[in-house]
C-alpha cells in the first residue's frame, strides 16, 4: 500500500514536491467521435470507454498513485438527446455490477461525487452500496463525478456555511478558503496534481473548478477508447518535466528536495 500523501490545499500552502502525481484527475472524452468515426453507435464507444477505465484504474495500482478521479458524466450532460442519456445510466448500472466487486478484490475505494438524487432510487442504492462495500479500502480511492458541476461543488459548498451562518454557528466575516474546503465534494482528499483530458478538446468543463487551481493540466487529440498505458506515460513524462512553483520563484522550487514537505510561499500565487 502507498503511503498517503499530506493533504493540504495548494492555495494556502505547498504540497509535496515530486515527478509523480499523487491525485489523477480526468475528463474522459472522445467516446462518441470514436464510435462514429466507425460506423457504430455513440453506446458503443461509452462501453470501450469503460476498458480503457479498467486499465488506468490498473496502471495506478501499479505505479502507487493513490488517488484517480473521473468525469464520468456531467451537470451539462443531460443536454444530450434522450436516448443517449438513457442507454449511459444503464452502462453505469451495468458497469456498477460488473466492476465493483472485481475493484473490493484489488482493495480499491469507489466513491461517486455529484447531486446523485437525480439518477433515481435505483441507481442511488447500487451506488450507496458499492461505497459500503468498499469504504475501507486503501489502495487506491477511485471517485467518480457523476451529475456533477464545478459550480454546483460550491454552491452547495456555500450553503452549508450559510446554514451555519444562520444558525449562529459561524460569524460571517471569519469565512476563508479554507472554511470552505471541508464542505466540498472533495474534502479529505489532496487537490488533484494532475488533470487530464482526451479527445483533443482544451478545455477544463466545470470539473473541479475548485480543486484545479494549481493542478497541472495535460490535453491529448487521443480518443478516450484509445487512451491506453503508453499514453498515460506519456502525460506521466509531461507532468514529471514541469516545474511546480506554487506561488515560488524557480530558484527556491529548484532548492528542494523531492518527496519533502515545502514551505508555503509569500505574496502572489501567480
């Protein structure tokens, strides 16, 4: 089992350094241009989709990444013609059955974030029992955002501090970031080191609006069914190149050591 990373939000102080990311984060796009580029319905390239899920959540175990968050469908994504959302809640109820018991063998933690309600009693409860089921693992924790949107995080994230507010619980004016983070579909969990994106689209799409503040974002042209390891290396090999400031000049970032926990810079975040 990998040694769980310092969890601390970058905006407030410096995480870390190292080549390897410790929290993954990725919109999975690309499945319906897959699809039709041969001849296949818009389905078909969900369901090679979920292959090309099994063999990342695979290649995380592996390398000890701990943490992988996927896009699996959005606040926005209702938008899509009705017979397509239809047959992507059933491959996720599919894909729940199939896959759950194979991830609580490999001690992976599942956990969906997003206003689930939505999907229905049905699904809610497959879902409800998934994360049961696989609460105490510690492998790898695998989220899946499901009817989520950066904005509804904090959204909801403010209401419950208005609710304190309220309440009397909480003076107003003593509301920070910080105060704000436990309240989030995220809490508990590092900030995302790296973010990923197929389908050759350069964009972040209201994930994680919150949580990619200073996340290394990578975009690929590649089709989410044909992002295989050798792709994800790649984005490795980009992440590992760059230089991570935090708000630092070069010269204090190239002063310490790998692996060992930074001091928070001063002033500027830029």
């Amino acid at each position: 089992m990998s040694k769980s990373p310092r969890i601390v939000s970058t905006t407030s102080a410096v995480p870390a350094l190292s080549t390897l990311p410790q929290h993954v984060a990725v919109i999975m796009d690309g499945n319906g241009r897959w699809a039709k580029g041969r001849g296949l319905p818009r389905i078909a390239g969900h369901r090679k989709g979920v292959e090309a899920v099994r063999e990342l959540v695979t290649a995380c175990g592996e390398l000890g990444i701990p943490y992988l968050t996927l896009f699996a469908f959005s606040s926005e994504n209702w938008r899509r013609p009705e017979t397509e959302v239809r047959l992507l809640l059933e491959l996720f109820l599919m894909a729940l059955d199939k896959e759950v018991k194979k991830l609580h063998t490999s001690k992976v933690r599942f956990r969906v974030i997003g206003d689930i309600e939505r999907f229905g009693p049905k699904l809610g409860a497959r879902i409800q029992a998934a994360e049961e089921l696989t609460r105490d693992n510690q492998n790898l924790t695998l989220t899946i955002a499901a009817n989520y949107g950066g904005r509804w995080d904090v959204a909801q994230a403010c209401k419950q501090l208005a609710r304190e507010a309220a309440a009397g619980q909480l003076d107003p004016e003593s509301i920070t970031p910080e105060s704000l983070e436990p309240h989030l579909s995220m809490a508990g969990m590092p900030e995302p080191d790296l973010f990923i994106r197929t389908g050759g689209e350069q964009r972040i799409s209201n994930f994680l609006l919150w949580q990619l503040a200073y996340t290394e974002l990578y975009f690929t042209p590649v089709l989410w069914p044909e992002f295989d390891r050798s792709q994800f290396d790649q984005a490795l090999a980009s992440f590992a190149s760059r230089q991570r400031r935090f708000g630092q000049t070069g010269d204090q970032v190239e002063g310490q050591p790998l692996e060992q926990p930074a001091r928070a810079g001063k002033g500027s975040h830029a």
